[in-house]
C-alpha cells in the first residue's frame, strides 16, 4: 500500500483584534494599539505589531503593558465585529473546500487535497485565500502548508507578519530535525525546561527517544511527541470539531480578600455561564473553578461527576464545595468557571480525503 498524503493550509490573521480595529479606525494606523482594559487591572487581550516592538503582547497586565510602550493606546474589544469579519472570511475558505477547522475566530485549518477549484498546488490556494482576505476585507493574514495540521501551524510562524511558508513532504523530516523544541506547537516553557533537562533541544534530539522513555517522563503526552516528531498525525481536519469546554471569567479591579466576596462573584460568573450553556444547547460532567491570585500564581479545581448538567442550580453548589474543600488563603484577582467534558464530542467519523502521494504541493 502507498503511503498517503494530505495537503493542509493553516490560515492565521495577523494581529487579528488589533487590525481590526486599525482597519475600522484610520487614526489608530501604524500606531502601538493595545486591545483590552487601560485599567490597572486590566490585561491586553491583543496587540498590534506595532506594540510588539515594545515587547506588548496579548496577556499582559496592562500596567506593565504601558510601561513597556508609553504611546500605547488602548481601545475596548468589539467581539461583535470580531465575529462579523471571523465571518466574512470564512466564506472566503469554503469557495476552496468544505473542510475547514476553525480553532478560533482568527485561525483555522483547511484540507485542500481535493478542492473545489481543482488547483494543484495548495500553496497557490493559500495565496489565492490571502489575496482575497487582503482585498475584500482588507486585513493580513500569514499561512502554513503541509502534510499535516502540525507542520502546517509551526511553519505558519516562519514567515509572520503577511506571509506564507511551504514544507514540502520532501522536507518535512529534516524540518522538524532543525525545530528548536520551544517552537513545536502545544510545547510551553515548562515542558521545554524539562526537554532541555534530559538533553532535547530540537526534533533531531527528541527522535532518539522511544515511546517508552517518552511516556516515563511526559505520561501520555509522551505518545504525542513521539508520534509528531515523526509526522505520524492521524486527525484529519474536521469540520464538525466541537468545543471542548464552555467557560466564563471575570478579573477585579479590586482583590477579593474573603470566600464570601469569592463565592459572590463566583455566582455572578455561574449565571454568565449557565446562559453560554444554554446558548450552546449543551451540558456536561466536569466542573472547574479558576483561581488567579494577586501574585499571579493560578490553581484550578476540579470535580467529575455522574451525570451531564448546564443549569447553575446544579453545578453551582459543587463550586461552593470546591472552594471549601481547601479553602482560598490568598487574595484574589480572577474568578473563572468552565464546564468541559461536554454531552456534545468529536464521536463523529470524519472521511478520510488522504490521495495517493503526489508531489505537486
């Protein structure tokens, strides 16, 4: 049996909530914007490339955040005309393929090994997608191709602000061989230190281990290393991908210093959440409460039970046992509640549109 291949697009916008708002406001061009809370409590949710030359970027506080750029201007999310446009350009995808994996509003993954305009090469498709998001929305975008979703999303950084990069099946081993392990996708500091420990720098190194090793020192991410270093990614895209987990947050523009004032505004955020649910026609089993303490170290507790639930009556007074369970003897600065293991899964079998290998990529 030959081996298959896939030709994957990864389609990322550049800078997505702050161009939009650069794009809709003329006067906020080429200047360090910041979109989120000016507030001293506030956190950017996301910055223009502008910004980034400071060393502004999405999750900071916003006081460190202006301390870094002192011309930085703040403006307040519009989820709304972030939808809107997510929107817009995702008619712009399904005039190449019906296979599009949205991950979230200003990135996706498309299958373009068999496509609707019957063109070859899918790094011609991911120029064609980008030249008409330029021209008819106006914003950048940057794009990744490849063999599969993995590939496709790390070499999407390469060529970042407003470019493309193509790794051809040719090359995707030696590729990933030269990958600093900090640049592997779903790889974060604390893993990478670890990595670094055992002496794992790039791919190359991480290759030399089995799986064996790998699941000893990761658990069972350790399948997942061992399988990526060696392009063996079995999940197509799927267009019918299902959210995970609903959540809500909420940061204070004060500490919360009680579980009286905690438990409070933990209800108020169950309320949010309890209407997400319902707009989301789901339920689920697992309960978490996120806690952000005014140092910035987080903890989340958790609890799974029997049966699927969406109403606050219901899962409101496990969160209250969570939060007595241990106690909260610190003051706080974020509250979040989140539902995962949700009724609604990825159980769906998706068609595997895999084609006999062809190097025309």
């Amino acid at each position: 049996m030959k081996k298959v291949v896939r030709k994957i697009i990864h389609v990322d916008m550049d800078a997505f909530y702050a161009s939009v708002e650069q794009l809709d406001d003329l006067a906020l061009k080429g200047k360090p914007v910041a979109v989120g809370s000016e507030s001293e409590r506030g956190v950017v949710a996301a910055a223009s490339y502008e910004a980034r030359k400071f060393g502004v970027k999405s999750a900071m506080p916003s006081i460190v955040a202006k301390n870094r750029c002192k011309n930085l201007i703040f403006v307040k999310p519009r989820f709304h005309r972030y939808k809107e446009i997510s929107k817009k350009i995702r008619y712009i995808f399904f005039e190449y393929t019906d296979l599009v994996e949205p991950l979230s509003l200003d990135e996706a993954f498309l299958d373009v090994t068999e496509n609707k305009k019957n063109i070859i090469l899918a790094s011609t498709i991911a120029k064609e997608i980008r030249t008409k998001i330029k021209r008819q929305i106006g914003l950048n975008s940057s794009a990744g191709i490849s063999i599969n979703k993995f590939v496709a999303k790390v070499a999407t950084e390469i060529n970042k602000p407003n470019g493309q990069k193509t790794i051809h099946p040719n090359h995707v081993d030696s590729f990933i061989d030269s990958l600093e392990i900090e640049k592997f996708f779903g790889i974060g500091k604390v893993t990478a230190k670890k990595m670094n420990d055992l002496g794992v720098f790039t791919g190359k190194d991480l290759r030399e281990f089995d799986q064996v090793d790998l699941i000893k020192h990761f658990g069972k991410s350790g399948k997942h290393y061992f399988e990526i270093v060696r392009s063996i990614q079995n999940n197509p895209v799927n267009p019918k991908r299902i959210r995970k987990s609903i959540g809500a947050e909420q940061t204070f523009s004060n500490d919360l210093k009680s579980e009286g004032f905690i438990l409070e505004k933990l209800e108020q955020i169950a309320v949010d959440l309890e209407d997400r649910m319902k707009k989301n026609s789901n339920k689920g089993k697992t309960i978490t409460v996120k806690i952000k303490y005014s140092d910035f170290t987080q903890e989340t507790r958790s609890k799974t039970i029997d049966k699927y639930i969406s109403k606050k009556e219901d899962f409101f007074p496990i969160i209250e046992n969570l939060i007595f369970h241990k106690g909260v003897t610190k003051s706080v600065r974020l509250l979040g509640i989140s539902i995962t293991n949700l009724y609604k899964n990825d159980r769906l079998s998706i068609r595997d549109y895999s084609l006999q290998l062809k190097f025309d990529f």
